[in-house]
C-alpha cells in the first residue's frame, strides 16, 4: 500500500509541473541572450573607455559658434610690425598659424629679416615682382617699418597692427639679449651701470646701439636719436595713427588678444597661444647680476633715456584703455576668461609637464627646440607623448619656433628652390608643396621637415636671426 501511495504521489507532483512549449522556450532563450549581451556590452564599453585615445583636436574653430564670431568674414590681408621684445613672437605664430591653415601665402624675408637694421624695400620680400604683381595675405617678420614700401607688397585693404612694451621693461628685456652685439650695452657693467649714466657708454654712430635707446621708435621707422620735444612726439604718434589700425601691449597680452580677434573676426583659437621665445629667469643669477635690481630713481633714467618711446607707450596705453572701454568692460572681462580656458585647455591635451617652458637643451625633438640667440637661456615646449596624427599637427603648430615656421612656409611657397639649393633634401608631392618626414621621438609621434633650420648668426643686414 505504501508504495502504491507513494508512486501515485509522485504521478500526482508530475502533473503539477507545467509543461514548456516552443513559444516560452524560444522566450527564455531570448531573455538569456539579452542578459548575457547586455554583461558583454558593458564590459566592452569599459575595456574600450580605457583603451580608447585621447580626444582629438581638429581646431576647427571658424565652424564652431562657441568660437566664432558668426556671420563676419575673416581678414586675410594683415600687416603686423614685429618690435623687438614685445611678446611680437608669440604674434607672429599666430599668424603663421592662421595663415597655413587656410593656405594664405605670406611675404616672407630673403634671410629671416626683412634687412633690419635698414628702412623696409619692397625687394626683400621673396618672390617679389612689383607692386601688386602678386597677391600677399600676412606680413610679419622683423622690419624697420617703411609705408610707401610695404603699400607695394601689401593690398589697400590691408589691416595694419603692432604691439608696445614698457620702456623700462623693454630696455631689460633688450640688455639680456643684445648685451654682446649693441657696443653701449658691451661696455657696461651691468643695466644699472648703464642706466646711471647712458650718454658715457652710447655712441650713435656704432652699428647695433639702436638696441640700447628707443628701439621701438627706431622699429616704427621713426630716428630714434632725435632731440625730445613734445611737438616731435606728437607729430611721431599722429603717424603712427594713421598708418596702424591697432596697438597692442604687451602687459595686458590677453586682453590685446580680445580687441585683435574682433577686429579681425578670426575663431578663438587663432588668438590662443603658449609664450614663445621667453628667456629663463634664474632668481640666483638675478640676485648676483650687477646689470638687475633697478632703483626706482634708475628706472625713471631709463624713461628719460627712452623718453620717445615713454611716450609713444604712454599715448597708446590710453588709446587701448580707449578702446577697451568702447568695447565694454564686463564683457572685455568674459572674453579674457573664454580665451584664457580655452588656453589653459589646449595646454592640458598639448604640453608635457604640465605646460611649463623648457630649456631647449632638455627638448628632444631638435626640430623644435628655439634658436639660443646671446648669453640668455631661450625656451620652448615638448608635446604630450601619445597624440594622435591629428591633434598632435595641431599642437605643433603652437608651439613651432619662429625660425623653424618660417623655414616650413618657405618651403611650402618655394619648394623647388629650397629643394635646388639644399641638395633636392625635401620630397614633392603632386601639389609642389613639400613633404614632412615623420620620426619617431620618445613615445610620441613628431612631424619635422626634412629640412634643416638655417642657424645663420651673421649680424650684417637682414641675415641674422636676432629677436
């Protein structure tokens, strides 16, 4: 009885069972293989997140309504006058920049100087055929600004600008870098030996002593050597004025930028920059060097030194502050803030440590290390390593040394000329521009002509490469 109980049991516990048809087991197969999908996507999406690059920068700015200026259209036709130790490299690359970018072609110097010391001549400019003969987009290397010449290269439309220092800060800058060519700074024991007593160490007629007063008198074309009198100061300014359509300053650099990129309705990233050709400050040389240190009393000599420049940057620094106003200050003040984070983020993605300036020795990329002009210790940038193809030309473009730039677009302009004279060293494409030669440096990728940077050091006219 016990078992026949027991087995009806069971018989009974079968039937409670429900039996699956194709429908539910075609469900339940359906369920677990979205489950499992779904655990496998995730894992993927995280193996993929941790693998995956960095973003990459297409510094496609002028599509971007963030960081464009809407429906104006960009200036190409630009001159800027290069004065000497303003921040004017830092400029130039920008221009340089842009210009590559958009396949502008420049008016570039036979050497690396458009025959500085002497007046500017239409003929130094490379390629040059007449007036007007070809069209020329930017103009930027180092002149004694001339008007009548320029007009011949550069179109009637051309926006004209330059940039002021300081005088004193400008007659430091400059002792640091030309101390060992400008005769009046040589012969001096230091910057405060000099600025004690200028008249005893400067003689007017020695080549290079335009460096040791009024330089940026001297730059604008201007005889620097000139008796001061407020009637000569003012008949200086009013000629500026009408050949410049803005001044820049050098002290308020970012706020500079805000007025250049509107007047010349370029994208935000045209006018981002890292400081270029800025020399290393060592605090304990600086303590140790009779030449720093100025008093206020030495500083004032030196205004009354420079007083034609003193006065051109006094009369200038209220025109910007003019400007500034028109502009508007609060919205001056978000403009400086959008190009300052835009900045601090290109450095994060660009720059090795922490984007801070490097002495070239420490660069391993030669193709990018400064030139080192005089005593002073010039600096550069090393790129993140890493960078994709695309982000990494761009970030190149940033930080690629005055000499080097220049170099690289009269390559691009006359490719079959570099090529003749330097051994055929560069390969064409089927466009006639030249090729870059890729290298492996560290763990990153770099991109440097094959072209080596003449290091021409001659100071006779227009050859050498003096900032």
């Amino acid at each position: 009885m016990a078992v026949r109980w027991r087995a009806g049991r069971m018989q009974r516990l079968k039937l409670r069972v429900p039996r699956v048809g194709p429908l539910w087991k075609a469900v339940l197969v359906f369920l677990a293989v979205a489950v499992a999908g779904q655990l496998l996507g995730i894992f993927f999406s995280r193996s993929m997140q941790a693998a995956r690059p960095q973003p990459s920068l297409s510094f496609t700015s002028a599509n971007s309504p963030e960081l464009s200026l809407g429906s104006c259209q960009p200036q190409t036709h630009v001159m800027f006058l290069k004065t000497h130790k303003t921040a004017s490299s830092t400029v130039l690359n920008m221009l340089y920049r842009f210009g590559e970018e958009r396949g502008l072609r420049f008016a570039l110097p036979l050497g690396y100087q458009f025959g500085y010391p002497l007046p500017f001549n239409a003929h130094r400019v490379k390629g040059y055929q007449g007036p007007h003969v070809m069209e020329y987009n930017i103009m930027g290397n180092h002149m004694r600004f001339n008007k009548v010449e320029v007009e011949k290269v550069m179109p009637a439309d051309t926006f004209y600008f330059s940039i002021l220092r300081d005088p004193v800060a400008l007659a430091e800058s400059s002792y640091a870098y030309y101390k060992v060519v400008a005769p009046a700074f040589k012969r001096a024991k230091g910057l405060a030996d000099f600025a004690s007593n200028p008249q005893r160490y400067y003689d007017p007629r020695l080549r290079n002593n335009h460096y040791a007063r009024n330089l940026l008198w001297f730059d604008f074309g201007l005889d620097h050597n000139a008796n001061f009198s407020e009637r000569l100061v003012k008949k200086g300014e009013a000629l500026v004025h009408r050949a410049f359509n803005l001044i820049l300053l050098s002290e308020y650099f970012d706020e500079s930028m805000v007025l250049l990129r509107h007047a010349l309705c370029w994208p935000l990233d045209s006018v981002v920059s890292f400081s270029l050709n800025a020399r290393k400050q060592d605090a304990n040389k600086r303590k140790s060097d009779k030449g720093s240190g100025l008093t206020e009393g030495l500083r004032q000599k030196l205004r009354e030194w420079n007083a034609l420049d003193w006065h051109l940057y006094v009369a200038f620094n209220v025109t910007f502050w003019e400007k500034v106003r028109r502009f508007g200050k609060a919205r001056m003040a978000m403009e400086v803030a959008k190009l300052r984070t835009r900045r601090e983020f290109l450095a994060r993605i660009c720059l090795r440590d922490g984007g801070r300036p490097v002495e070239a020795s420490r660069i391993r990329d030669k193709a990018i290390r400064p030139f080192q002009s005089g005593p002073v210790k010039i600096l550069g940038y090393e790129l993140q390593p890493g960078l994709d193809n695309a982000t990494y030309q761009a970030c190149l473009r940033m930080i690629r040394p005055e000499i080097q730039y220049k170099d690289l677009l009269d390559a691009h302009q006359f490719p079959r000329q570099i090529a003749i004279a330097r051994g055929n060293p560069l390969r064409l494409n089927p466009q006639g521009r030249a090729e870059h030669k890729r290298t492996t440096v560290g763990q990153g990728v770099t991109y440097g002509m094959s072209l080596e940077p003449s290091r021409n050091t001659s100071l006779e006219e227009g050859k050498g490469p003096l900032r």
